[in-house]
C-alpha cells in the first residue's frame, strides 16, 4: 500500500471527542428540540447525537420524559442532530445559524422538530428499557428539575439536583444515568464512569448505557475494550444499528494501534479485525435500512486501509449519496477521486 498522505485524511473525516462541549460560553448558539413517534407520542429517553458536518460526535444527550432535548453554548454554524432508537428508522437533521458569534453578537436558538418512523413489523418490548421503579415524589421531582435545568446549560445546577435525587433514592436508574452524561459533557469521565456502574448494577440489561461506557473508552484511546462493549450493547438491542456502527468504528481505530514490525501475530489480527469491522459495518447498513450514511463512511476508511481503493472510493460515492446535504461535499469528491487515481507502483 502506498503509504502517502491518505485522501481519507484530507478533510479530517473522523474525531470521537467530548471535549468541545467543556467551555461555558456566555454567549453561543442554542439547538432546542423534540423528539416523537409518527404517531404523535412524544419519545423519552432516545439518545441524541450533535455532530459536526463529518459526522464527528460533539455531544451528547437523552430525551426527557417529554421528549424533550437541548443543546447550548454552540460555536459553530452547521451542526447535524442525529438520532436513534431500535424501534425506528434513524434520523439526521441539519441544523444551520446565520451570523458569527463575537463579543457584541449574542448566539441564535434553532428549534428542532423530530419525528420517527416505526420499522416495519411489531418488535416485542426491550428488556433494558422496560425498567420500572417505584420513585419516591421528592427525588422525582428533584430529577425532573434537573434534567430541565441540563436542557438549559445550566449544568452545576443540574448536577447538584440529580445528586440531590440520588442522596432520596440512591438506586434511581434514570437519574444514575442522566448524571453520568452531564459528567461526560464536562469530561469529568472518572465519575462519569462511576455513574454508569451504579446504573448497570441496577439495571444491567440497559444497552445505552454500554453504549456511553464505550463512547467514553473511545475518547481515551482503549478501542480494543470499546469494541467489546459496544457488542455487549448489540446483543442487548440487535435492531439497533448504532451499535454495530461504533464496534465497526472502534475496531478500524484499533488498527492504527497495532505495528506489525514489533508484533509477529499482527498479520493475523489485522486480518480478523478488518473482518469482524466489515461485518459489522455491513450489519449497521442492513439494520437501518441502507440509510445509515456513516456506516458507508467507516467502510471507506477500512477499504482504504486495506489498500484497496476502489472500493474506498466506491463507499464515499455511497456516503456522498446518502448525505445530500454535506458541506464538505466537494473534500469527499476529492477524495473520492485521489482514490481513483492509479498510484504509482
């Protein structure tokens, strides 16, 4: 394989990082939004994703028992709200702010309106999220502060409430988790870590809360135990095409971590990795019903690797396809034809 500059890396395809969402900003773009079923009902505790226009993950959030989510403090001025949910077709909305923010220009609210589609079929109910508890009204109403004051930035508040929730009732699963992504949020991932334990301990069956144990083992390097987590998380929700999606993800990165000159058994494991991430790769693509964009994304990176590169350059035509709207359009056809462009021998 030629080991020039690769087109892939040209337009910085792929950041796992929470750390952009740690600055409190005194002024700064707002996304509000909800999430509902194409039935009308409002949808709690579905996971939604802030990226940028690569596809790179900023933050982080579940939706409240409303639907309900938010995202502030906001730099930028294109941003996708991806969300995901076994039951239902994923969704991508392109959120988009006209000015700049400066000293003197306060930030802009965007209101976000999402609505899922069901997947064909019945699916029976998800153990994990099927978890009822008998909470007290006093550490309820505690949580229910809490989340709303996470909705509007106000994180030490709402870290200070959630706590409060959990000195009434210290095995109160939602509250366990919501307070784990608000540490998350602020790269505080030590405690953020020690939420998610308790959570698990009470609810183990839960596959989101896999799924942020392994975002935060993807923002500390350690793929390899990333990989696994997040097939803990598929065999507890197997419809749901994240989770593939991030194994698949985290196994391509654990590729760049292996060197073949120190290590004689490389050959072999880059051979069963490169498979196993193929798999699931093709797996998340089938799940959403060959809509999901970043699964095309991730292909092309580990056809690159692999050093074949026309069908790197035949997922990025994939990916372009299935991302109408991309902003970095014209990076991708640049890649995509760097790709088919014979290399010298």
């Amino acid at each position: 394989m030629n080991h020039r500059l690769s087109a892939l890396t040209l337009f910085g395809l792929i950041l796992f990082s929470f750390s952009d969402v740690t600055v409190t900003r005194a002024q700064g773009h707002s996304i509000r939004g909800k999430v509902r079923s194409s039935s009308g009902f409002n949808l709690p505790r579905i996971t939604v994703d802030l990226q940028t226009g690569n596809g790179a993950l900023i933050q982080q959030t579940v939706t409240n028992n409303e639907g309900d989510f938010f995202f502030s403090g906001l730099s930028e001025n294109s941003y996708a709200v991806a969300t995901s949910a076994p039951d239902f077709n994923p969704s991508l909305e392109h959120v988009e702010f006209s000015r700049a923010i400066t000293a003197d220009a306060p930030g802009e609210t965007r209101t976000v309106e999402i609505t899922l589609n069901a997947k064909g079929g019945v699916r029976p109910p998800r153990a994990g999220l099927n978890f009822v508890q008998n909470v007290p009204k006093a550490a309820r109403d505690s949580f229910d502060l809490g989340t709303k004051l996470s909705r509007e930035g106000k994180s030490t508040e709402a870290v200070a409430s959630l706590q409060a929730a959990l000195k009434i009732f210290p095995d109160y699963f939602d509250a366990r988790f919501v307070l784990a992504h608000e540490f998350i949020k602020a790269s505080n991932f030590n405690d953020a870590i020690s939420q998610l334990n308790e959570a698990t301990r009470i609810n183990p069956k839960d596959d989101r809360v896999f799924y942020s144990f392994g975002m935060i083992l993807m923002q500390q390097r350690k793929y390899a135990v990333a990989a696994r987590i997040f097939a803990e998380a598929a065999r507890l929700s197997p419809g749901d095409p994240q989770y593939p999606l991030k194994r698949g993800t985290a196994l391509i990165e654990q590729v760049a971590m292996i060197d073949p000159a120190r290590d004689k058994t490389a050959a072999a494991d880059l051979s069963y990795i490169y498979s196993e991430a193929e798999k699931d790769l093709a797996r998340a693509f089938a799940l959403s019903g060959k809509k999901l964009a970043d699964s095309q994304l991730q292909l092309a990176r580990l056809y690159e690797k692999k050093g074949d590169r026309a069908r790197a350059a035949t997922a990025l035509e994939q990916y372009l396809k299935l991302s109408p709207n991309l902003k970095n359009a014209a990076a991708v056809r640049e890649a995509i034809a760097r790709l088919r462009t014979p290399t010298a021998p």
